[in-house]
C-alpha cells in the first residue's frame, strides 16, 4: 500500500513539473507550485522525514516530467567484478552515475568507471535497462529512474582518490561486500556476469 502512495505521489508532482512548464496562467502556475509543495509534504510523510530533507533530497528538475537515466558499468576479470565504495553511505556499488546532456550512455559510462575508480574499460555492450521503481533498490526515491547497465572489458589502472568514492576492489561473485542497495544489488551484477559470460544474450528489461 506505501509503495502505491509513493507512485501516486510521483504522478502528482510530475503533473505539477510539466504544468508548471505550459501554463501561461498566473493562477494555474501558483498551483502547480502548491500541488509540488504538497507532493514534496506527502514523501515527507511516506519517508517519516523532515520536508525539507525531501525537498534537498529531489534532483531539480523543469520541463516536461520524464524519468531520469542513471548508468552503470560493469567490468570483470577471472569471475570477479570491480565495484567502489560510496562515500555517502560506506557501501560498495557497480561504478556509475547520471547520463549527461551531450553525451551517449555509453561513453558516460566509460567515463564514470574511470572517475570512480581509476580503471579503464572499453567496448560497453547494453546488458540490462531496469526501471528501478520495479526492483527493490532503497531507499525509494521521489524521482523515476532508469537504470541502464553496461558490461565492459578492463584495460588496467589503479584506483584515484576523487569526490564520490574512496576506494576501488576486485570481489568475488560469491563473496561480495555490502551494497550500496540505492545503486546496485546482487541480482545486477550476477546478470550482467551472465551476460558477459554468454549465459544471457539478450538486454534485459523493466
């Protein structure tokens, strides 16, 4: 039931994005603005969150409401998969990030590998495009997503120390660490592995 709360709250405030977009009406606009603020009290209260926590917590966006894309690399090497460790939460995840304007998927998402951990890849084939309201990433977020996973073959490097991670390691399929669940979970990297391995030749998705 909590879950068809938060995608009715989603619905309502992507009605009041796009309205808020092609209104020409001053009063239709003040409401939309309200409609918006109303959604960010209804997260708050699904979350059990302070408002403004939300508000900090949703990715600005104006427009026609579309979901956004987020972008995933996996590289292996002998049956173990790089992941970094997030410095937001201390947890491990598949190096990634949002899709920039100007910027094919699949060129972010070599770039992302390389930022994250210091790692080059090349030759990122699509395995997996999840919506992630479907699978069961936490914690639930105000925006839809689109997750896009890419299986990519390792170059070399050595990890660098940058903003978002602080550290880059080789693991196990079987041994993983704990996961950063908003990122990535165990069922993605065990597809994109057997997508890689030839086990699974078709992208898959939802």
């Amino acid at each position: 039931m909590a879950h068809d709360w938060v995608d009715f709250a989603k619905q309502l405030r992507s009605i009041a994005q796009t309205g808020q977009t092609y209104t020409t009406n001053h009063y239709e606009l003040e409401r939309y603005r309200e409609l918006e603020a109303l959604t960010n009290q209804m997260f708050a209260v699904l979350g059990d969150v302070p408002v403004e926590r939300v508000e900090n917590f949703i990715v600005p966006d104006r427009g026609y409401a579309t979901p956004k894309v987020d972008v995933r690399g996996a590289v292996f090497v002998e049956n173990r998969v790089l992941l970094v460790r997030e410095r937001k939460d201390g947890r491990w995840t598949l190096p990634g990030g949002w899709a920039d304007v100007c910027e094919a998927p699949s060129a972010g998402v070599l770039r992302e590998i390389v930022e994250e951990s210091g790692h080059r890849a090349e030759n990122p084939r699509l395995a997996m495009l999840k919506d992630r309201s479907l699978h069961p990433y936490q914690p639930a977020t105000p925006d839809h997503i689109y997750k896009l996973f890419y299986v990519c073959d390792h170059l070399g490097g050595e990890f660098v120390d940058n903003n978002e991670t602080d550290a880059a390691d080789f693991f196990s399929l079987d041994a993983l660490p704990p996961l950063s669940l908003g990122r990535t979970l165990a069922e993605d990297i065990h597809e994109c592995h057997a997508f890689a391995s030839g086990r699974s030749e078709r992208v898959h998705s939802d």
